[in-house]
C-alpha cells in the first residue's frame, strides 16, 4: 500500500512511519519540518518538504496516488492556543480543510485524523468513553473538535472515510531505538522529567500536589507511541475493509500520577531529578482516563507497551544517551 504520512517527520509521525514500513508499505512523508526531524526519516521514504497551507504542492503531492493519508501536522500546545488562537485556526483548521479538498479531488478514500482527549475537556465521569460530551476547555482541543466536524462533512458529501484517533497522553519511544529524535523544547511531563534527569534541565516544577488523587499530584493516561502507531495501521486497515468512519479513544486505560512518572524515572535512571511542587497549571484537570473499549471492538487494538516501566525504559534509553 502507499500511505502519505502528513506531519509524518514529528515524534509520532516517525513511529507511525516506522509501523507502515515495517510491513513492507510504501510510505511518503510531507512535512514542513518546522518541528519534525530529518534524522528520524527512514531511508526507503519518499520525503516531501511542504506546509499544509501550500495548497498547489500539497495537492500536486496528494495527486501521487495514496491509498490512505494520515494527518499528523498540527500545532499542539494547548496554552499557547489561548494566546495565539489565529495562528492555530489557520494551521490546524485551514490545514486539514486543504488537505481534505486535495483527497476528495484526488480520490484518496481514507484518512486517518491525530486527534486529541483535548476535545473532552473538564471530565464528567472516568473512564472517558467516546460518547462524553465534547466541551473542549482550550482553543488547540476546539481545532481538533472542529477538523472531526468537517472530516464528518467530507464523509458525508464526499465519501471519504475517515479515523478519528483520539489520542490521550502519547509516550515512549521505539522499543528497538531506532527513533533518536527529541522534542525541542518540551512542556509536555515526561520529556521535562527525561531533561532533569539528564541534566539538561535544572529539576521539575510539579504542578500541584493537592488534587483529589492517591499522592495528590496529576493522574494521566499515558500511551505508548508504539501502540499508537499500531492503531494507525489498523484504522487505515479497517477504513479499506469496511468503508465506515469512526471515532475512537487511544489510551491505556489506567492512570499514572505525576509522582509516580518521577519517582519511576529515577529509579530506572539512576539519577536523583530534583522536584519542587508549585501551584496548580490552569486548566488541568486532576485525573484522565481513558475507555478504550471501542478501539478494541472495532480494531481488535490494545496496549501493549504502555505500562509505567516500558514508558520510561524507552524513553530514558534515547535521552541517556545526551548525558
Ligand atoms: C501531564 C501531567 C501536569 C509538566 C497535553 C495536552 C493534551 C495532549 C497531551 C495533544 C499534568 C503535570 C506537566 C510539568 C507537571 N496533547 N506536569 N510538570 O496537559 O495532560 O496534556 O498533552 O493532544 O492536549 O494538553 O500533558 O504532559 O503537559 O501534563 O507537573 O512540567 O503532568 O500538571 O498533571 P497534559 P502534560
């Protein structure tokens, strides 16, 4: 098969890519490089350098002849969306319309949406399945929200099918460490506690510590970035088979505390990562987690790389590496 991988060179496009090559597909990747990296590109890959809102080379490239086209380029740091919503409408939002136009006018039936638990907000009951009300509390969370809302219009009028993949907090790396790439600039918990340990960071700032969990701090469904790669293969499988779009949870199913990610990382590492506890980030919420129950039904897909030690074994084997 040929699967266009847009946004295919960011942390989980290059696992994603990886996955598809791995069964012997032909994978294209488009990115504008702006986060992703060229190291992480396999070497049978088929590379376009282009943004999303470069229409003319996005469609002359969607004029390829894809099986499927799976969009990972997104802008995604939620608090920076409250702040400079323009620049997430027109990259998310205009973004995907453009490439939803170039799979309609090029015939490209599938299409497998990164979306995000960002488009629940506040949860109103654990664990989240994919019938909670979407009330996204960030601007980023409304963009996904709004994309599966076209994608559901092109469907419609058009006959695209489409994947919705929610993703809930992605992690990890290859098992195999055949992705070395690291996110520049991290915000997200687990990279930061990866740069205190290796010193590249001074210590953690642990952002509140008297939530309503276990050891008061932050629970979170974390998901392997090798599970989420697998559930790529499997949406764009079952898109082909059945022609049905769906909507689906990617998570673990169980929670994880900012706590016990440190405390984890320091046993694995063998370093002391300094903590401090400070006030509360605005907008979390205190616990996270997902029902994956429909991933499973629909796709036959469960973790199976997302428990706390395969989490930071992965990810601690690329960052020790910088020490
Ligand atoms: C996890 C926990 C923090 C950093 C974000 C996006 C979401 C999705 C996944 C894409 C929380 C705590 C964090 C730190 C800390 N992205 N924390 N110190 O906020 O759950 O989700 O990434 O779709 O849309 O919002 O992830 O990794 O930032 O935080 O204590 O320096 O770690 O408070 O409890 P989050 P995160």
């Amino acid at each position: 098969m040929r699967i266009l991988l847009v946004g295919g060179a960011g942390y989980i496009g290059t696992h994603v890519a990886l996955a598809f090559s791995k069964r012997g597909d032909t994978v294209g990747i488009y990115d504008n490089f702006s986060t992703g990296l060229k190291q992480n590109i396999l070497r049978d890959s088929e590379v376009y350098e282009g943004d999303i809102l470069d229409n003319e080379y996005l469609h002359e490239v969607i004029s390829k002849g894809w099986d499927a086209l799976i969009h990972l380029a997104a802008l995604k740091a939620a608090g920076e969306s409250m702040v400079n919503p323009e620049m997430f409408s027109l990259n998310n939002i205009s973004g995907s319309v453009n490439l939803m136009t170039g799979c309609s006018l090029y015939d490209v039936k599938a299409f497998v949406l990164s979306s995000s638990a960002a488009v629940y907000g506040e949860p109103e009951y654990l664990p989240i399945d994919e019938d909670h009300p979407t009330r996204p509390e960030n601007y980023y969370g409304y963009t996904k929200l709004s994309i599966e809302g076209h994608l559901d219009w092109y469907h419609r009028l058009k006959g695209i099918c489409y994947a919705s993949l929610r993703y809930f907090n992605a992690a990890g790396y290859d098992p195999h460490g055949l992705m070395t790439g690291l996110e520049k600039e991290p915000a997200n918990l687990i990279p930061v506690v990866m740069e205190a340990a290796a010193g590249m960071r001074e210590k953690v700032l642990v952002f509140g510590d008297d939530y309503n969990t276990p050891d008061g701090t932050g629970v979170r469904d974390y998901i392997h970035v090798t599970d989420l790669a697998d559930a790529h293969v499997r949406a764009v499988d079952y898109l082909l088979a059945e022609q049905q779009s769906i909507t689906v949870n990617l998570g673990s199913g169980h929670g994880l505390s900012v706590m016990e990610i440190i405390n984890e990382t320091r046993r694995v590492s063998g370093k002391e990562i300094p903590a401090e506890f400070t006030g509360r980030r605005p907008g979390d919420p205190a616990k996270l987690v997902a029902s994956s129950k429909r991933a499973k039904q629909l796709l036959g897909w469960c973790a199976q790389h997302s428990d706390l030690e395969s989490i930071i074994k992965t990810t601690w084997q690329i960052y020790r590496k910088t020490t």
